[in-house]
C-alpha cells in the first residue's frame, strides 16, 4: 500500500513533518509557518541534563511542543499514542495506512539506517512521516532528507522504541479534524506572544538570561573544568546549536522568514523589518559557532579566546533581548 503524498524537503524535523502532513490535507502551510506559530524558538541551558557527557543546551521548545501549539492555534485536532508492546505499534501504523492516513514518528537517531554515520548520535525526538508499506518495507519521508527513503519492519521497529532520554515508546500522531479555515492570523499572534515570553523570561537558565549566563561559564570552564573539558563542553555547544535539529542559527533564520510571511498575512511592515534583523542574528551566531570550533580543535589564533567567544555571546544576548522587546512592541 502506498499513499500519493508528496516529499517536500525541510530544515527541521518536527517543523517539516507538520507542515509536509499539513499540506497533504490540502492546507499549503510552511515550515517557517509551522515553527512561527507553535513558539519552537527558545534558549535554554540545562545544566542538570547531560548530552554526550556535557549539560544540554537547546535552542528549541520541548519535541512535540511544536505541533501541540500549532494545532491548538489554528483550530485542528491531533491523536497521539505510545505503546509499550511493539506489536501493538505497528498494527496501528499498519491501519492508518490501510486508511490511506499518512502518520508522524517519533523515532530515535543512532539506528536510522539511511542517516550518515556522522548525524547517529543518541538522540530520541527525531521525526518522520510514514506513507506506505510494500511488503516488509516501511516507506519513510523523513522532511530532513532530499527525497523519500525506506526502512523495513524490524529496523522502524527499533527507531520507535529506542531507549535513552525522550524514549519515544512507539509515539505516533497524526492530525483527525479539521476546520473550514485555519485561524492564521490570531494563531500567528499567540505565536509571537509566548516567544517574546519565553525568550524574555525573568528565569537565569531561559531565554536571553540563559544565554548570558553561558557566556559566564564559558569564562569558568577553562579553570574550573580545565582546558579538556572546557573545550568539550565548547564542542557541545556548537553541537547542539550546528548538528541536532537545526539549532541556534539555523533556527533564526527559520524564525525570520516566520516574520517575513507574517507581516504580509498581518499586513504589518514592521515585521518585514524585525525579520531581516533576526536573519543578521542568526549570522552572529554561526560566526560564534565557528569561533568555538577553533578554540576546541586548537587552531584559535586570538589570545584571551574564550573571554573573546564570551563577548560575542553576551552581544548576541544583548541584540536579541532588544529585538524580542521591539517584536513584542509590533504586535
């Protein structure tokens, strides 16, 4: 069985699967849409979580958050359902697609047999879609990949009850009812409101306070941790902001063309405006990200370097808690 469904290639994970299962119902709705809408863009330090021996820093909203905001601001309805039996897993991603329903996943990383060997990492909140089955074969459009790709029964068996942090435990879900029209305007609105929330947060790991409080610790590492550990835990930045889903940059410029679309729909050029302010932000970034890989593979020629990546950092911090002021003031 093979459901007619159209690929369409994303940036991010969750944001192209909702978009992509969106659009396969007849709503032409765009990742930037998607990621705008459902407040996906966050900065949290999260010292307490370790990710590769490191504490975790996110440049999102929780995995799943996305969708959850999305639907419940434009007026659709969603089911989601995990499982503890694997058999019980596939026969109901075996039924939606006898009902000619295409589904999300949640699935885990290391053991997609289709990503390079460099992107399998244990990380547990990947998403994809399923649009058919021939045989044994399980047909895949993961919204990350250039075109459509396949795993069989036992390898999408494994990804969906990968073990670790965020165990997806089969997670699957799909959208059930729609409305005439979506509600874009105000969904577009709220949106706005709780990333300006978030990213303004009076919380010291959250937002832009989070962002300032790593430039500190970047100052601290070197002596408190040492140099190897320091640089390791540099190296987990640029990681979790360059590799896993998206990240830091990536995600500013996803949020400015959120912005740009926007300010049509609203018909608000202040937005327009914001938007090409947030696209030099996320520049700011990538050159943070780039200054950091060469502090941790040695090849950083600047003295005082890690006072240096500080500083860009407490800049990046200072730009964007003017501009979430200013977005907030727009709206």
């Amino acid at each position: 069985m093979e459901i007619k469904f159209t690929h369409h290639q994303s940036a991010h994970c969750e944001n192209g699967v909702v978009s992509n299962l969106m659009k396969h119902n007849g709503f032409n709705i765009s990742e930037p849409m998607v990621f705008g809408i459902g407040s996906g863009l966050l900065f949290c330090y999260i010292p307490f979580l370790k990710v590769n021996h490191a504490p975790a820093i996110t440049y999102r909203s929780m995995p799943g958050s996305i969708f959850k905001r999305f639907a419940k601001r434009v007026g659709i309805k969603i089911k989601h359902e995990k499982f503890s039996n694997p058999k019980d897993a596939k026969v109901r991603l075996d039924q939606n697609l006898a009902n000619n329903n295409p589904v999300g996943l949640q699935v885990g990383v290391y053991n997609l047999e289709y990503f390079p060997d460099e992107y399998r990492f244990h990380f547990n909140a990947h998403n994809l879609i399923v649009y058919g089955k021939e045989n044994n074969t399980y047909l895949i459009s993961d919204p990350v990949m250039e075109s459509v790709t396949s795993l069989s029964e036992k390898q999408l068996e494994k990804v969906r009850f990968a073990k670790g942090a965020f165990a997806p435990k089969g997670h699957i879900y799909y959208p059930t009812n729609f409305p005439k029209e979506l509600n874009i305007e105000s969904a577009i609105i709220k949106g706005i409101k709780q990333t300006c929330r978030d990213m303004l947060a009076p919380v010291p790991i959250v937002g832009v306070k989070g962002i300032r409080m790593v430039a500190k610790l970047i100052r601290k590492w070197p002596k408190k941790k040492g140099t190897k550990v320091a640089n390791h835990y540099l190296g987990q930045i640029v990681r979790m902001q360059e590799e896993i889903g998206t990240g830091g940059g990536g995600f500013r410029y996803i949020f400015a063309a959120f912005l740009q679309e926007s300010s049509k729909i609203l018909k608000n050029p202040k937005l327009a405006e914001l938007s090409t302010e947030m696209t030099q932000i996320g520049d700011l970034w990538r050159d943070f990200a780039l200054d950091l890989s060469r502090i941790y593979k040695n090849r950083s020629a600047k003295e005082d370097a890690y006072n240096n990546v500080a500083i860009q950092l407490e800049t990046i911090a200072d730009k964007e808690e003017v501009f979430f002021k200013a977005l907030k003031k727009a709206i």
